[in-house]
C-alpha cells in the first residue's frame, strides 16, 4: 500500500488547506472593516464639511434675481430706452396631457407655426418639466382674451409676468441706442472673468447698450429656495443678495432732432451725423435704413431675423462710423488748407480754368466744360473748380496732403463712443506699398486732390473735420454726457481759416448749397459727389438709374459766423449733394433753430426749393 494512500496523511492535508483558508477570510474580514473604517472616520470627520455642503445644495438651489437695467436719456430728459413690465403666455409641462393638441389649437387661435412651437417643445425635453414652455412672448390684452375665452381648450397654459427692454422711439434711435440680447457662449468665453456674465444674462449688442453695458446692466442678485428630489422649488425663498439696478445713461443726443434727421432721410440709404463743433456732443445720428430695437427684446422670430440679415440694404449696419466713401468735392475744403498753410497757394493766387487740364502728359477735366475762367482759391471752393485742386494737388504732393488730412483725424478712428467704427483710408506711399504692394504714381495724388482715388472717409470723419475748421479745434465726437473728452487744438493760422470759412457760406448763399439755407441763420457749407461708376462721369444724374448715380455729400455748419451745430449727410447714390443732402440739412437745422426762424416763409427758400441750382449740381461729370 503507498503510504500516499494512508487515512492519516490525507487528513493531515485537508486540514492545512482549510486552515489557510481560514486565515485568508480572516485577513479579507479585517481589511474590508479598516476600509470601512477608513471610509466612515472621512464621511463623518475629515470630509465632513464638504459633504455637508454638498447635501445643502441639494436641497437648495441659487436662483439669479435679475436687476433692473439702466434707463437711456437724451439731453433733455426724454427716454430712449427703459425697461417696462410684460406679459408671456407659457406652456406648463408637468403632468401635460396631450400636448399635440393643445400645440394645434394654439395654432389655430394664436398663428403660430406648429412645427415652431413643436421644436420648442422637444427642445425642453432636457430641462426639468416643472420650467414652463414659453409660447409667446409679450402678449397683448387681445391674444390673453383669446386664449382666456377658450379655457378648457388649454388646460396647460398661463401667463408669466416677466420685463422686456423698450425703445418709445424705435427705429429713429436704433443706430444710437442699439439693443440688448441674452449673452451669448462666446461672450461668455471672452468676457466671463472680467464682466462676471452667467448664462441667461442679458447684455448690450450694439450701440450705447453695448458701450456702456458695465454701467446699464447693474448687478446681479440671488436667491435661495428649497428643492425637492426633481429640482422643484417649493416653500419661502431666503435672499442673498439684493441685485443692484443699472444706471442711468444721459446721452447727448437730442431726441427732436434725432427723429427729424431719420424723417428727413426718407427712404434714401445713407447716413447723417450733427454734432456741437465746440464740444463733440453729438445731436444727431442715423444710419438708413435702420431697424426696429424693439423687435430684439425678446425672443427674435427666425424670419425676422433672416430678413433683416439678407436685406441688400444691410439696416443693421451703421454707416455713420462703419461705412466708407469717397468724400469727392467736400475734400477741397482740407485741401484749401493745406495749400494755404504749405504756402503752395495764398489767398490771391490765381488759376485760369479752361475746363481741363494736362498734368504729367494727361488730360484731366473740370466739372464745368467751358471752364470757370481764372480763380483763386475763394472762387475754386465755392464753385468746385477741378482744375484749382488738380494743379494744388501737384504742387504740394501727396506727402502734404496726408500730414494735413492727419491733423483732422483722417486715416484713423475718431474715437467716437460707439462700438464698430471704421478706421477709414488716408493714403500716402508708404501705405500703398504695404498694403497693395505697388509704387504711388503722380496721377494717384491729382485723384486725391479732388477727393476720389484711394482716398476713403466716414461720415463721422468728415463731421469732425468740418467742426475743426468751424472751431479751429478737432473734436472728439461722443455721446455720453459724463466723462472728458477735450478737443484738439489745430496747428493753422487764423487767417487760413478765415479764408476757408468765407468761401464755405458762399457756397450756401450762391453756390451749391442754396437749399439749405435758412432765413436769418447764416450756414456754411460744401456739396459733394463721390463717384461710383466711371460712367457717371459727364452724365446728369437725373438721367441714370438710381443705383449708378453717385454718393452725394453735404458738409459744413452754422450759424457760419458762430458755430453752434456742425453736420454731415451722405446719400448713397444721391446723385447731387446740393438736391438731395442739401434739404436734409436744412431740415434738421430748422428744428435746432427753430426759436430763432422767423414765422413768414422767405422767398429766397421757396425759389430754392421750386428752381434747381446751378453751378456744380447742374452738371456732374467728374467731381463736386
């Protein structure tokens, strides 16, 4: 018999197997009590606080109070913007029965869209029910009656109180005052940290509602409500924090003249911008078409949206600071000074038109086929003679040129308090190297000199240049009445400007400009075309389609002797400054002088008005 087989042997094994594995349950029981051990000393003591924390935010939730934003004002008082309360009809999501049919008869009473409001719908599916659906918002008394006289059609639906930006002016302030909006996750992104925005804030957009958002928008408050399991508050909420309301906002804006400016531009495309020359307060400021802010305090229909994003006219952007153009004609007025102050010219020189010039082997052309005989620079201003500036423009160069359009704020922004200015193009030839790579050629600065070629400014620009020759100090165009913003003394002498500044009223009292004059209020002023097809040259205006007819400019201020407005208007394809910026003007400066007008009509103004003027409006072949 193998000894292998013996009783006492296997029993001698079996007992060291279970012996050792009695010794492995033993140490896995003492491991899993330290564990839990372990476990429970950092539940109940060291991680004690946290947890607790972390159970007291369950149970409660921090509900953001939103503040009131700041109110928008003009000079004079008058609101621009405010926030007032509304209404929203709502959907109640919890415990809906069939919603299907409530959407479909809300279609049916209310208009709108099924597959909107089922989107919507399915949308929320990922918020908790017990947040209502809005389905429209800012409901009238008359869509409330709707839905209250079919009750029992809609089971699920109640109104919410909530509170909406408002813009009592609408379209007239809507490039002044902009819009407000919820942040959006790139705003968030860039601005989080500093501006301390959350999700759902609402925020300035555009316009001063975005320059001065820091300041309108206020402070966020919160509150704290108890929850249950689902997330739904229930029992009395403990404030945390009181929000803070936004200031208010004094602009500088007058609100009569700001509504007049937007009337009178019509249905023309263009822009207008009048502003006091001593201070930079601007008055007035539009940009046509424009839009109405209103529609984006609340939820924006896509169809709006789309509509306003594809109309060619592009009404949401301003074109008082963000548009560029030629300043054709209203050019001579800075060219006039340089000449005077490079001592190309003075005031007794004189130039003999002939209605063309050949400068560097090429034939330039005046306006004026018959040419305007010999001038001097008073003569060549108030009746635009091409000729005069060509010849100015050859003798001074480019170089002069450009270091005198700087001194008015060419070529750069003007700092003006809005969001999205355009720094516009002075050209000289170090920037037509680097940015088009290519030499400057003579005939670029004979161009310029009559304010075509490279040369690009704004609407804003050229109100800040033609207040600087009112004044002899270049402004900082602004529109908050706080703040510093000290205007730039000119380095020109008194006499330059004196010169300038008679030939500007004589080109509203027998020039171009007669349609905006008004009876007992000197103006000053200078008409401009910039050119936009080459065949508009030496063709009347009249006789062109409306899109290939020029920009027409109309610069200047009054009353010339005592500045207290300056302005400029540009219509996009006006043809003639003197026929369609000219009125414009007028008008605006009816409002702004209307305490000072006498009460019989002049005759000068109704024979303006019925006779077209002569000079440089009666033809248009290259520039005024």
């Amino acid at each position: 018999m193998d000894y292998r087989e013996r009783w006492e042997l296997k029993e001698y094994l079996s007992e060291q197997r279970l012996s050792r594995r009695v010794l492995l349950l033993q140490v896995l029981v003492s491991t899993l009590l330290v564990g839990y051990l372990a476990v429970f000393w950092h539940l109940q003591i060291t991680g004690a606080e946290e947890y607790r924390a972390l159970a007291e935010n369950n149970r409660l939730r921090r509900i953001p109070i939103p503040p009131t934003r700041g109110v928008v004002l003009d000079r004079n008082g008058a609101v621009l913007a405010s926030t007032r309360p509304a209404l929203n009809l709502v959907l109640v999501r919890e415990g809906l029965v069939d919603a299907e049919g409530q959407l479909r008869r809300l279609t049916e009473v209310l208009g709108i869209p099924y597959d909107e409001l089922a989107q919507r719908l399915v949308a929320m599916r990922s918020r908790p029910t017990f947040e209502p659906l809005v389905i429209r918002e800012d409901v009238g008394v008359a869509e409330i009656a709707k839905v209250e006289a079919r009750r029992e059609w809609f089971p699920a639906v109640e109104i919410e109180e909530t509170s909406l930006r408002d813009y009592p002016d609408g379209p007239a302030v809507a490039h002044v005052v902009g819009y407000v909006g919820e942040v959006t996750e790139s705003q968030l992104a860039a601005q989080a940290q500093e501006a301390g925005l959350q999700q759902g804030d609402v925020v300035g957009k555009a316009g001063v509602e975005r320059a001065y958002d820091d300041r309108l928008r206020g402070r966020r408050g919160w509150k704290l409500v108890t929850v249950n399991a689902v997330g739904r508050p229930f029992g009395d909420a403990e404030v945390g924090r009181v929000p803070e309301d936004g200031s208010s906002l004094r602009l500088t804006i007058d609100a009569r003249l700001q509504r007049k400016l937007v009337e009178a531009m019509g249905e023309e495309v263009g822009a207008g911008i009048f502003m006091d020359p001593r201070t930079g307060e601007v008055l007035a400021l539009a940009s046509t078409p424009g839009y109405d802010p209103n529609v984006f305090a609340g939820r924006v229909p896509a169809a709006v949206w789309q509509s306003l994003l594809k109309d060619p006219k592009r009404p949401l952007h301003d074109r008082a600071i963000g548009s560029f153009y030629a300043p054709g004609s209203t050019f001579k007025i800075l060219m006039s000074v340089a000449g005077l102050e490079s001592g190309s010219i003075g005031p007794g020189s004189r130039v003999f038109c002939t209605g063309s010039a050949v400068i560097y082997g090429r034939p330039f052309l005046c306006w004026k086929k018959g040419g305007h005989g010999s001038v001097d620079v008073h003569q060549a201003l108030v009746h635009s003679c091409n000729v005069f500036y060509y010849l100015l423009g050859r003798d001074m160069g480019i170089d002069a040129i450009t270091k005198y359009g700087a001194m008015f704020h060419y070529g750069r922004t003007t700092g003006i308090d809005l969001p999205g200015e355009t720094r516009a193009v002075l050209p000289s030839v170090e920037w037509k190297k680097k940015v088009r790579n290519e030499p400057w050629y003579a005939g670029d600065t004979i161009s310029v000199s009559i304010g075509q070629g490279l040369l690009a400014v704004t609407p804003v620009q050229m109100a800040t240049m033609v207040s600087g020759i009112a004044t002899g100090s270049v402004p900082t165009p602004h529109l908050s009445r706080e703040g510093d913003f000290p205007p730039e003394k000119l380095a020109v002498r008194p006499e330059t400007l004196a010169v300038v500044r008679a030939a500007l009223a004589d080109v509203v009292e027998e020039g171009t400009g007669r349609r905006a004059q008004l009876p007992g209020i000197s103006v000053a002023g200078k008409t401009g075309t910039a050119q936009v097809f080459k065949k508009s040259a030496g063709i009347d205006a009249d006789k062109l389609a409306k899109e290939e007819r020029d920009h027409a400019w109309f610069v200047g201020y009054a009353p010339a002797e005592n500045p207290e407005i300056a302005f400029a208007v540009v219509i996009e394809h006006g043809g003639h400054g003197g026929t369609t910026a000219a009125p414009v003007v007028r008008q605006v400066l009816e409002v702004f002088f209307e305490a000072r007008l006498p009460k019989a009509p002049d005759p000068r103004l109704q024979a303006a008005a019925t006779t077209r003027p002569g000079g440089t409006d009666a033809a248009a072949p290259l520039a005024r």
